[in-house]
C-alpha cells in the first residue's frame, strides 16, 4: 500500500502533469536551484527561531528573558521563515509536482508542515506569550497538532526507503534533551546513548553482515524504537525533574519538544523526497 | 600533491585485497542509506547553526533582541550555534570523503570553502577586534558601526556559503562538459577524469 498523494487524490493526476508547463511552474523551472536555495534560507530562519522559542519553553536558551519576551523578538522571523518556506515551496513544488505527486515522502512533509504551524501558531507561541500557560484554546490547538504530528510520524515510518530518515528526528530529539538535561541526568543519558550507538555498531557491522539487507532492516527498526524510547523517557524525567521555568509546566514544555521536532520532521521528509 | 592525496582517499584507503573490494570512500558514496542520512543531517543541521547564527547577527544589526544585551545572547545562543556547526562540520567532511575529487573539481565546493574561510575569517575579527570594547555597547538596542558591520558581512557569506553549497549538486559546470575557459581553469577540469573540453575551441 501506497501513501503517496496520487493514492488520496487520483482524479486530480492530469492537472498536476500540467503544473511545470504553466505558470508559475514553467516560470520557476530554469531557476529551481536559486529558489531551493531560497526555501533552505527559510527553514534556517524558522529554523532558528523555533529553536530558540521553544527551548525557552522547555526551560534553556535564553533564560535571562521571559518565554513573552523572547516569543515578541522572534515572532517576525518565525513569521517571515514559514512565508518563505510556503510560498518557495509552492513555487518549487509546482515546477517539480510530479515527483512531489507520486512522493510518500511529500504525504509525511505536508502532515508535518500543517502539525507544525498548529503546533507553533496554535501552542508555542500563545503559551510563550502568557510566559508558558496554556490556554483553553491552546489544549485543543495541541490535541490536533499532535494528532497530524503523529500522522505524518507514521507516514514517514511505514514509507520504504523513505523511513531511514525518522533518524534525523531521533538525532534531533537526542541532541535537544542533551542540551537541556543536567547532571547527574544528563551523564547517565549520555552513557546510554553512546552504549546504545556502539551496540548498534557490533549488531549492524559485526553480528549481521553490512551487506544481509534482509536482517539489517528489521535489527534498525528495533534499534530506532529503543533509541526513542531512551530519548523520550530521558526528556520526561527532564522535563518533571526540572521544575516550571517561567510559568510553563509539564504540559507546556512537553509540547515545545514537540513544536520544535515536528519541524525537523517536516524538512527531513523534504530531503527524503530527492532519496527515494 | 593534493589530488594525489585524494585520489588515495578515493580509491585505495581501506580497499581490501580483492580486485573489486570497495575503499571505504567508495563504500561510504556507495551506502544504501548512510550517505543519505549524512546529507540530510548535513542539511537539517542549518537550522540549529545559520538559523542562530542569523539571530545573533540580527542583534548585532539592532534589529532583534535591542533590549536583550549582546553577551547574554552570545553566552545563551552561540553554544548551540557552535553545536551545529561542528555537525556541519563533522557531516560535511564525510560527505567529503565520500567523493573527494567529485568535489576538488566542482567549482560551486571551492566558491563555497572561499566563503566558509571569510565567515570563519569575520569570526575572529570579530573576537579579537570588535568586541574587544563590547562592554561600552554591550547592552545599546544598536551596536556600533563595526559591529554592525561584522553581522552584515556573517549574514551574506553564510548565505553564499548556502547558495553555492545547495549549487554543487547541479552539473552546469562539471568538467568534461564544454565549458569557458575560466571554468575549467577554476575547476582543474584538465587533472580530473573527465578532463576539460573549452567551448572556446568547439566548432561553432
């Protein structure tokens, strides 16, 4: 079974074999490389500033600065960071729609990209501005972010060959929960992480040849769910061992893990696209 | 000397006895998932390094963060900056590695290292000079003239460092095609395996 847009939307098939020979695809077709390179600047840019949103949330960063503070200086970035990922991305994306059309990769993206503006315009960012409480509409806005987040999850993990790149997730979440555990938490996460990926090493090179496809898949597979698994139990015992930072609690800073990842999700299933 | 040094880094280093046995650069380019995730990670890893980098440099500009003091941000953003550039770092010399005279002939890779070296370059003028008096603007919503300057100059040459690094993945100027003569000069087109062909010297 197929996940890809031409499954969920066959009728539409001979519009989008139109779509890069009529404006604005034929238009941004001899300069698709300027405007990629257009649609990388603003994921940096969204990239960055949800970065530093959210990990204020969480209770790192800038923590000189209330979360409303650092939420009021980076609201026009994240604003012209996600204008400038839509609108290349459609530019891009109707120059290029067969592929995208036919892309499993493309189905996990757009999930991510529309858990990602609720996640950030409907939770973050309002959390931020009451310093880290959570409002009656941010609760729902969070049901249905993490809804689609999981949805497009699922997508890129059941995609093959696309799945290898929930890895870039994985790696995103461990990084993040190093950066923000301390102590005696954040060495005792490190030591299992790096016994995890050693393990990982000797099953994957030593005990299954490099080249047994057929056991490595499913070896990965597994490793993937004990590598989240040890990230996410390590970023719940951080976020309920380190206290309120500003007014956000539990809630709050469990959903700025999840504003933040959800748009690593969403740019890893982009670069998947040109993988498979 | 050096494309000597990178044809052994290609082809010889960790070749096994066999005639067909891979190099691991060979292996590594050659990977069914591992070069993959590599320049994903080499990508994704912008959004922790020139996406902070750019909210620095936006401060410096005076036009975020004016009421938040310029050694707060540094000490409270730059870590995760230097964080992922050393992922950039690590993931772009294996991505490197994987086709080393691929890259020593693209001439997009060595605009980008030219751009890479003036951003490291601004860097340390920046360190040593620039913010040596930072503690008399440290906490001014607009940093001086010099400040300023440095920013704008990190700001363009991370974009151009972007630019022509998305821009090595597209063969409008790979040797062996008909190229100007500046092309192929620029490029070393005559060392590589293809070899350099000047559009000046085909048959109009």
């Amino acid at each position: 079974m197929s996940l890809a847009p031409q499954d969920f939307f066959p009728a539409i098939a001979p519009w989008v074999a139109t779509l890069d020979d009529t404006f604005p695809g034929a238009w941004v077709k001899p300069y698709f490389a300027q405007w990629e390179v257009l649609h990388l600047l603003s994921i940096a840019l969204l990239g960055g500033a949800s970065i530093l949103l959210n990990l204020r949330l969480i209770g790192y960063g800038l923590t000189d600065e209330t979360p409303a503070e650092v939420e009021r200086n980076v609201r026009p970035w994240m604003h012209l960071g996600v204008a400038g990922v839509i609108v290349t991305g459609l530019l891009i994306g109707a120059s290029n729609a067969e592929r995208l059309y036919t892309s499993e990769a493309f189905t996990a993206k757009m999930l991510g990209l529309a858990a990602a503006i609720v996640l950030t315009y409907g939770v973050a960012m309002p959390a931020a501005r009451r310093d880290g409480a959570l409002g009656g509409a941010g609760r729902l806005w969070a049901l249905a972010g993490l809804a689609i987040f999981a949805l497009g999850l699922l997508v890129f993990g059941v995609s093959k060959l696309v799945n290898p790149g929930l890895w870039h997730v994985i790696t995103a979440a461990a990084l993040v929960v190093l950066f923000v555990t301390r102590g005696l938490t954040r060495i005792l996460y490190l030591t299992g992480l790096v016994a995890l990926i050693a393990v990982q090493w000797v099953m994957t090179h030593l005990v299954i040849p490099p080249d047994d496809f057929a056991r490595l898949d499913p070896a990965n597979k597994a490793f993937a769910w004990v590598f989240a698994a040890w990230v996410l139990g390590a970023a719940v015992v951080q976020v309920v061992t380190a206290g309120r930072s500003g007014g956000a609690g539990a809630a709050t800073k469990g959903l700025a893990y999840a504003a933040l990842l959800v748009w690593v999700m969403t740019a890893a299933a982009g670069r998947w696209i040109a993988f498979a | 000397m050096l494309r000597d040094f990178l044809v052994w880094l290609a082809t010889r280093l960790g070749k096994g006895p066999g005639e067909y046995d891979l190099s691991w650069s060979e292996a590594l380019a050659g990977s069914l998932n591992f070069w993959g995730l590599l320049e994903g990670t080499h990508v994704l890893a912008l959004m922790l390094f020139a996406g902070t980098i750019f909210l620095v440099d936006l401060r410096l500009l005076g036009v975020a963060f004016k009421k938040t003091p310029v050694s707060v941000i540094s000490d409270r953003v730059l870590p995760l900056t230097v964080a992922g550039f050393l992922l950039m770092v690590l993931t772009g010399v294996a991505l490197f590695y994987a086709k080393p005279l691929v890259y020593y002939h693209n001439l997009w890779f060595r605009l980008k290292l030219v751009f890479l070296a003036l951003a490291l370059i601004n860097i340390l003028v920046f360190h040593w000079r620039v913010q040596r008096n930072r503690h008399d603007w440290d906490a001014a919503p607009r940093p001086p003239a010099p400040a300023r300057i440095s920013a704008t100059v990190s700001i363009l040459a991370w974009v151009a460092v972007i630019t022509f690094g998305r821009f090595i993945a597209y063969d409008w100027y790979e040797c062996g095609k008909p190229l100007p003569r500046w092309a192929n000069a620029a490029q070393e087109c005559a060392t590589s395996d293809r070899g350099a062909i000047d559009l000046e010297d085909m048959p109009q």
